[in-house]
C-alpha cells in the first residue's frame, strides 16, 4: 500500500517563537494518535530545520527543507547543501517549487541537478511539477509536465523513496482549487509516465500529492480520487487546528 503523505510547505513565514510553538503542539497532537500509512512532514524555512529535529525527535513527524543547493559544497555564499541535511538526519526537501521557478530562476536543469545530489545524500525529494494559467488555457497542460518530468528524471534511476507534487501554479495560494476531476486526470498521466520511462512497480510506489489551495474543506474529494496520495500544503498548513484537521482527515480515509 502506497503512503499517505500530508506535508506542509511554510515557505517564508513565521518568527521563531511561533515555529517552536507549532512544533511542540504538532507534537504533542499526534503523539498518541495511529496514523496508520499516513505520514505527516513540515518543511519550516531552513533556519528552523535543527530546532524542529530535536522537538520531532522521539515523535512520529517528518520534517523537509525546503530547497537545496545543486553544488556539493564550496564558495556558494547563501547556500545549504544536501550533505548539511544529511548530516542533520532530515527526510525530505522540497524542489523545484514554482516559487523557485518564477522568484529564482530555477529551471528543469537545476532541478534535475539537485534531484541527484538529494537521492546521493539519501534525503527524500519532493519533486513539484506543475503548468500555469495561461499554459492550461492554452490546453498544452499535458506537455508541460511532460516536460517538466523528462527534465527532473534526466539520467536519473530510481531505486529509494521519491515523492511527486503536482501543483497547478494557478492554484498555489489563490483560493483556487482544481477539481478533483482535473488534479486525478494529471495525477494519472503523472503515474504512467513512470510506469513507462521506470516500471510499473516503480510507479505504484510514488506518492503524488497535489498542492494548490488544499485545505479540510477539499482534502477529502481530492484523496479519495485513487491517484492522489496526499496534499503539498501552503497557506492552510500555517494553521495548526486546520493542518491538524486535515492529518485526521486523512487518517479516517
Ligand atoms: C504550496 O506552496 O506548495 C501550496 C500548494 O500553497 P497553497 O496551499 O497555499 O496553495
């Protein structure tokens, strides 16, 4: 059975009291509860990443950067490296966002770059994809995370966990959801492609969540749709009593 994964992307928000604060009561809500194939990660700004370790420590959360460098280490002023997160024992890190596409220049290439140097530092990628307003008005939404997927998995072989976020830009953060019609059909062409370029089993086993407004008024019709196995979520995800509603949720599935 896949894994059900409900993953929060802070991005740049909260002060560090606020974060310490979310992490202790997270903690602290889901110590006791079975949350079964289900796994719970946040992704707080970098800064915090030591901070929720040790509060997550003995609990069952999950904790994600949020970018990586795609150099090993050096003269990168600014940067964090995969091997920094590995030595801190992190799971996961985000990439190729549509964030860092559109504020940092990030392209198929870099992604691609810093999905491999993730996978030699065994931390668990998750790979955002997604097409823009204008790019579905234009009914090329298919090519387009085609595209996005050649270019992530270039030279690429899968032999650990690697996590897919379909996150339609014309949903991050707008109110806007797609439907769970519309999320499923993408999630489908998403699942097939690894089945043709990797296997079958290969393809049964990648979670792909969505990301894109989901909150607990949404989260149960987009998961009950057989090929979304979670949410990347925003906004909602500062919320613990909504973020915490929706792991429950989740869990009932
Ligand atoms: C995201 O940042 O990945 C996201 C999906 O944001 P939101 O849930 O706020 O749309």
């Amino acid at each position: 059975m896949r894994k059900i994964i409900i993953a929060g992307n802070w991005k740049m928000n909260k002060i560090f009291p606020e974060a310490e604060d979310f992490f202790m009561d997270i903690a602290e809500y889901i110590e006791n509860k079975k949350l079964g194939n289900v796994e719970v990660v946040i992704c707080p700004p970098s800064v915090y990443l030591e901070m929720a370790g040790d509060i997550t420590a003995d609990h069952q959360l999950f904790i994600g950067a949020q970018n990586v460098s795609r150099f090993e280490s050096g003269a990168y002023t600014g940067e964090l490296s995969a091997l920094m997160f590995n030595s801190m024992e992190l799971d996961y890190c985000i990439i190729g966002h549509s964030e860092r596409r559109k504020y940092f220049a990030e392209t198929d290439k870099s992604i691609n770059e810093k999905l491999k140097i993730l996978q030699e530092n065994e931390i668990i990628p998750i790979v955002c994809i997604g097409e823009t307003l204008n790019e579905r008005e234009s009914g090329i939404t298919e090519k387009i995370v085609l595209n996005q997927l050649e270019g992530a998995f270039r030279d690429v072989q899968i032999n650990d966990d690697v996590v897919i976020a379909y996150e339609p830009v014309w949903a991050i953060g707008t109110g806007v959801t797609a439907t769970p019609q519309q999320a499923q059909e993408i999630h489908y062409l998403i699942r097939n492609w690894f089945v043709d370029k990797y296997s079958k089993e290969v393809a049964e086993n990648i979670p792909i969540l969505y990301g894109g407004s989901m909150k607990p008024e949404n989260i149960k019709e987009l998961l009950s749709q057989q090929d979304i196995d979670g949410g990347l979520i925003g906004g909602a995800s500062l919320d613990i009593s909504k973020f915490s509603e929706m792991i429950d949720i989740a869990v009932e599935l």
